[in-house]
C-alpha cells in the first residue's frame, strides 16, 4: 500500500513539472536560509556556554549616575569587590579580576611583538573558568609576581619548538616575567581575547598600599556562585556594599549591577567591555527572517495544492466510487507532501554544506560549521521536516478528500469560500512579510548611510596612526623627540600629534566629582585625555571661546585644561563664560583645580550610536601612545615607508603598528553592515521565495479563468481592459498587506532606532518605497503570464477544459 502511495505520489510531480519545481525550489530555499541562520544565531547565543561553572559565574559592574541620572554603564568595577562579596555574601564562594592592557610589547630574545590583549589576573582565574593548563601547576601557576601565563599561539609565537616554561619574557623593555605555564587559546564563543595572562598580585599591592582599591572602577570583577544563584539574587544584595565600603559621594552615585555570563555577549550598552558584543534585538530579528522564510515556503505549498484541487477532484472521485476511503486519500495526500519535502531535504543536506564555508566567510566569525555532529540541530532539521510534512500536506489532503463523487463526476465542483478566504489571507500575509522585509533592508541602509554621512567634527582624511612605542628606557625621552621632529620635516607630512587616545576609541579616563570650583554638590562624571599642543588645530577641532595649550605656557603642563561644549553645559555655563574658572577634578591622583582655558565644540569621539560625552583635554607636551600624523601626498605607500624608516631609526626594538584613522573610524560600523547584508540577503531570499509562489499561484488561476476571458473578448473586451481586470486581482492583496504591515513596520522601525544616540528621521520614503517595490516584484511575477492570457485567441480560450 505505502508502496503504491509513493508511487501514485511520484508520478503527480513528474505530471505536475512546473508547480513540484516551484514547490521544492522553495522549500529549499526555506530550509537552507533557515538552517544557516539558526547557525550564526546559535554561535551568538553560544558564548561563553563552554566553561563548565557558565551558568553560575556573573560579571559585577558599575552604573554611575548624576543627579539621578544615569550617565554611564561601565562593565568595569572596583578591585575589592569581589573579595567582599566573598567576606558578606555566603553564596559567593570564589572571585577574580581582571585588568586588561593592551598595545604592550612583549621580547624573547631577539623577538618582539605588540601584543594586544593582556591580561592581569587573580590566580583563581584559571579555576573559575576551568581553563585548561597544558604546562605548569594550576595552583602555582600565578601565584607569585612577574609570572606570566602564556597561550598556545602566544607560545608558539615566541619560542617556536623550545619548551617555554621557565624562559623569560621582557614586558615593555623594563620588566622580566617568567613563563609559569601555558594554557589553551581563548574559544572563539568567548567574550575574552587574552594572549597572555599575568599574575596581579604585583598590582593588587600596589593599589593597596595607595588606597587606590575603592577608588578606581577599571577592573572587569567576576565571581562564582553556588548553584541555584540568580543575577537578581545577587543584584538585590549589592547595595550593602555600597552602605559599608564606598564613600558617601560614591555610595549615592554608583549601583553595582550582576550579569550572567553567558548574557554578556548579547547585553548592549555597555562600555570598556572586554570584546565587541553583539545586539540581541538583532539577533532576533534574523531568527524571525528565518521563520518568515519558512512560514513563506509552506504557505506556497498549500495556496498551490489547494488552488489545484478543481484539476484533482475527478481523481478523487474516481478513487472514491472504487472504494477508496476518506482516511486513506489523506495519507496519500500526505505521502505526496512527504516526498516532496523529503525531496527539498535532501537538497538541503547538500546546499548547506556546500554554502557553510562561504557563509562563514560572509559573516566575518570565527564559526565552526559542525551542526552535523550535534544532536540538537538534527532535531532541529527533523522538527522543520514533519512540521513541513504536517503543515503544507495536512490542510490540502483534507480538502482535496472531503469531495463528493457524485459532484465531481458531474464536473459541478463549488469552490468552498472559506478556502479562498484563507488562500487569500496565507498570500496577504506573505507580502505583508515582504513589505516588512523590504522596509526593514531600506531602514538598516537608510541609518547607516545616515551616520556615515554626517560631520563627526574633525579631520578624518589622510591621517595615519602609529602607535606610539613601549619599551622605555633612559634614551627614550631624546628619542621620541627626534622621532617627531624629523617626521614633522618630511615633505609628505602636514602635520603630527601625539595624544593618549584617538577619534574611534574610549578616552582615556573617566574621572568623576568634576565641578567649577565655588559650586555646590558632589561634581560630574567626565572623560579624560591628554594631548599636545598640535592636536586641536591638526584635528582641525574649532575653539570656541578661550585658547589652545601653548607650549611656551609652563602653566598649561601643570594646571590648565580644555574642555568641550557638552562639559561646559553639564557644569551650567555658556563656552564663553566658563572660561578662566578653576575646575575642580582628579588628575593622575592630583585632586586640585584647573585653569579652564579654552572651550572646544563637540566632536564624535566614537560612532553616531553613542552620543557626544563631556569631556576634559589635559597638556602634555608628548604623549607616548598615538602618533597622528596628517599626510598631505597621493603615494601612502612611499610616506608609509618613510615613516616607518624614521621610527625604525628611533626604536628598533619596538614593533612598527600603523593604520590610517577613517578605516578604524568606519570599523565601528562593521557589525551593522554586516547585519545590514545579512538581512538584505535573507530578505531578498523570503522575497523570491513568495514570488515564487505568486508566480505558481497566477499560473493555476489564469488557466482556470481561460474560458472566462475568451468569452469576454467574444463580447467585446478588449485585451488591455482583460489584462486591468485580471492584475487588479493579483494587485489588490499587496496593496491591502502593505496597508496592515505600515504601523507594524514603523513600530519595528522605531525600537530599533533606539539602539542609536543619532538617529534619522522616518520619512515617507520608508513607507512608500517598499510599497511600490512589492507592487513592482507582483506586476513582474504576474505581468507576462497575464499578458500571454488575454492575447490567447478566444476560440482557443473557448475549446479550453
């Protein structure tokens, strides 16, 4: 029987070319989009899963407010933290901080690189993470000052084939560390980067002894808590710790917040994080394309099977009067649907793995495609196939069986309208969908363009970094003198500036209790970075009242500072008036005022996303960290070289690092584009797929409308006035869709935009493009095959069954 069932249901799609084609085709494509996406979601949903405590470690930060404001969201904290939390709360059994520098150069006898990512660490890092050591003892390994743990890469880098364990590495020209273990490379569905870590005992004595260890929140605090513990739990419990440990200015300001670590990598708004995260809103965005893809594959299925039931009914007649039973129609029915997608399954199983690679490549992760290995994705794959089966094969095998004979026999078949009511509602929603889609595509491109188009406030164009050298050591201070001073000769440069962080990072500091000496309260929360001389006018920064530092002013180095307009209308004063007030702040642990001297306007430190921080520009004469350098000729490749001869010249043990500042600038909005592009082509593919369908759709029923138009031309219809009739049936559903997904659209359109500080403005654009654009996709979709209709010859049309 099941046999014949195939059978039967094998010679139906050879029969039927034309709609198995379409039908497959957009399972396929359904089932591929669908797969990859829940890929990459996966991956984004996976981070930081495979440490064995995930689910019961949680990361304590900072919110500070102003005036009962909140002014900044820190995922840094204070030293001690977690140590108290052991001390007062029973269910934190375990704790570890870290401190992370970065651009730092690391020597191992003749070699030298700047590496990136260290981090300084409790030695009870290892544990709560559950690295794996592959040299050394766990217990030991940064237990004592100057040890250094290196990774894998790190080691490989370094020693080459020698056993690393024991050697020496050189930190910066100045301090030796030894090699006390190697552990693994952090996973890839990690929020750390680290390349090495080193012991913070140093460090933790230090701040100690300064009483630095409730003044300065730039350490990323974890902790490790019983089973059961929940972030509210812990969160609830915090504000003790501020009662017993802060002073009451930062008792009242701050709020310690707990995340769960495996919620960190999707937790948006949050700033000196360890690595860039991801925006779960974006997250499920793509999910949703995935179902609507789906949604849009099945949909097509049904709208065909039930659209052809007139060309079916006889055969179920038929199959009726030699005693066929209603229950073994269905599961014939079923059968058909069965292959079909079994068929589309097979397809996909191959696609998928085909496509991975390039998908990987186009998402810019370091995924791994190994869902073929996981049991959880072949139930994934299994659900989507029955459910496919079940929902595109049950609701047409039920109304092709229901039939009567004797009706169909007599070729009297009422088409029920309950049917066309929901084949008409399963298309409103598929160019409901696609309006949606479009829109949604439109508005991504629309904000991107947008931020990337407006003035960020300084000069971007042809400005080369260097990072500035790290090992110091008595020469250092002629050297880097003589460095600028022949740089700034060159003919291909126009200018050079030094400054402790420049345009696409975070300044340098935040310093808090910043007020104009005289006023009442507990201060502000600002930025902080230091500059020379050079670096308002090559940034071409505009002054707006005062002066810029002079360095013939010895005052500038030791007591005067710069702030911007937002600093100025935080503090209560116009540009104009605030300058020559004394500015009360902390300044490398000098808490005295300042002499305000100038007032610079606003400029985008960072993307468009974030909004425009106040901020507090100190002198110093030369800055170390960045090198700006305003090139003024066509060949880079020429004035790179020469560059990099001079710094050479000046460091040769240091690693030359450069790039040019609107390609780190424009990185920033990397992550969107690629979102960006991501939803653009699974749209587009949700698109073609209800095209698809449509165009299968307008096949079936202009066959059956055949006769109707050639007897209408007998009585004088014209073929354009048959054509008007005809696309207005197809056309009047995308106009109604895209009517009922406007509010949904500018509701989506409007919580997304919230994810930016500068946002554009919702236009009509937004509106009537996709509506002309869905109208356009249908009027192409249907257009010929209507035209080819109404040209038919009316005896043609009249002889037609």
């Amino acid at each position: 029987m099941l046999k014949n069932y195939l059978k039967i249901a094998f010679r139906n799609l050879l029969r039927n070319k034309l709609f198995s084609v379409l039908n497959i085709m957009g399972l396929v494509i359904g089932m591929v989009a669908c797969l990859l996406i829940l890929q990459y979601v996966r991956f984004e949903m996976s981070y930081d899963t495979s440490f064995k405590n995930a689910d019961n470690i949680f990361r304590i930060s900072n919110d500070d407010y102003q005036e009962g404001r909140l002014a900044q969201r820190s995922s840094t904290s204070y030293i001690n933290i977690g140590r108290m939390m052991i001390n007062d709360f029973p269910e934190v059994q375990k704790q570890t901080s870290i401190r992370r520098f970065r651009a730092s150069t690391m020597s191992y006898k003749q070699n030298s690189f700047k590496e990136k990512e260290l981090y300084l660490v409790d030695p009870s890092f290892l544990d709560i993470f559950s690295l794996r050591l592959l040299k050394g003892d766990r217990a030991k390994a940064l237990s004592q000052p100057l040890s250094i743990v290196v990774t894998q890469t790190m080691a490989k880098k370094y020693f080459g084939g020698e056993d690393p364990m024991g050697k020496t590495v050189v930190f910066n020209g100045r301090r030796n560390f030894k090699v006390t273990g190697v552990v693994e490379d952090a996973p890839a569905d990690s929020h750390f980067d680290y390349s090495c870590l080193i012991s913070n005992h140093r460090l933790r004595k230090v701040y100690k002894e300064r009483n630095f260890e409730w003044a300065w929140s730039n350490f990323h605090v974890y902790v490790l808590a019983s089973p059961g513990t929940t972030a509210a739990q812990l969160e609830a419990k915090l504000p003790s710790i501020n009662k017993k440990y802060l002073d009451p200015v930062d008792a009242e300001t701050v709020k310690f917040r707990a995340h769960k670590l495996t919620d960190l990598h999707l937790l948006s708004g949050y700033d000196v994080s360890l690595s860039p995260g991801n925006n779960a809103n974006s997250i499920y965005l793509l999910l949703l394309i995935a179902i609507f893809i789906l949604l849009i594959a099945w949909i097509n299925y049904i709208n065909l099977a039930t659209a052809r039931a007139t060309d079916r009914a006889r055969e179920v007649g038929i199959r009726k009067v030699i005693g066929a039973y209603r229950r073994q129609l269905i599961v014939q029915f079923l059968g058909e649907s069965f292959l079909i997608n079994l068929l589309a399954v097979l397809l996909t199983v191959f696609l998928v793995d085909f496509l991975s690679p390039l998908f990987v490549q186009f998402t810019g992760k370091a995924m791994q495609f190994n869902m073929w290995q996981s049991t959880e994705f072949w139930l994934i794959f299994g659900a989507i196939f029955i459910l496919g089966v079940l929902l595109s094969g049950l609701y047409p095998a039920f109304v092709l069986s229901r039939f009567k004979p004797v009706t169909v026999l007599k070729g009297k078949i009422i088409r029920s309208p309950k049917g066309i009511a929901l084949r008409k509602g399963l298309t409103l929603f598929q160019f409901a969908a696609s309006f949606l889609l479009i829109g949604g595509t439109l508005a991504v491109y629309q904000q991107l363009s947008y931020m990337r188009s407006k003035d960020v406030g300084f000069k971007i164009d042809k400005t080369l970094i260097v990072e500035g050298p790290r090992i110091l050591d008595s020469t250092f201070g002629t050297r880097i003198k003589a460095f600028i001073n022949n740089t700034r000769q060159l003919s291909q440069v126009q200018s050079l500036t030094t400054s402790s962080c420049i345009p696409s990072q975070r300044f340098s500091a935040n310093i808090s209790g910043i007020k104009v000496k005289g006023q009442p309260g507990d201060g502000f929360l600002q930025n902080l970075a230091w500059v020379d001389a050079q670096y308002i006018p090559a940034y071409g920064l505009k002054l707006l009242a005062g002066r810029n530092f002079s360095a013939k002013n010895k005052n500038d180095f030791q007591k005067s500072v710069i702030i911007n307009a937002s600093a100025a209308k935080m503090l209560g004063f116009s540009p104009q008036d605030i300058v020559n007030k004394r500015l009360i702040c902390d300044i490398e642990d000098d808490i005295s005022d300042y002499k305000i001297v100038g007032v610079i306007d606003d400029y985008h430190q960072k993307s468009f996303k974030e909004a425009t921080a106040p901020l507090v520009l100190h002198y110093r004469p030369i800055t170390r960290e960045y090198f700006s350098i305003k090139l003024r000729t066509s060949d880079m490749p020429a004035a790179i070289a020469t560059v990099k001869g001079l710094y050479a010249k000046s460091y040769p043990k240091d690693t030359f690092e450069y790039y040019f500042l609107d390609v780190a600038y424009n990185a920033q909005y990397q992550a969107d584009q690629r979102f960006g592009k991501m939803f653009a082509l699974f749209s587009g593919l949700a698109i073609f797929v209800a095209c698809m369908g449509l165009f299968g759709l307008a096949s079936f029923t202009l066959l059956q409308r055949t006769k109707e138009v050639g007897i209408r031309k007998v009585l004088g219809a014209s073929s354009q006035s048959l054509m008007l009739m005809l696309l207005r049936d197809f056309l009047k559903p995308v106009l109604l869709a895209s009517l009922l997904a406007l509010p949904i659209m500018y509701w989506g359109v409007t919580e997304w935009l919230k994810n930016f500080a500068y946002r554009m403005n919702i236009n009509w654009v937004l509106f009537v493009l996709p509506l002309l654009v869905v109208g356009a996709i249908a009027l192409l979709t249907v257009g010929f095959q209507t035209f080819k209709t109404t040209r038919n010859n009316p005896v043609d049309s009249l002889r037609y069954e």
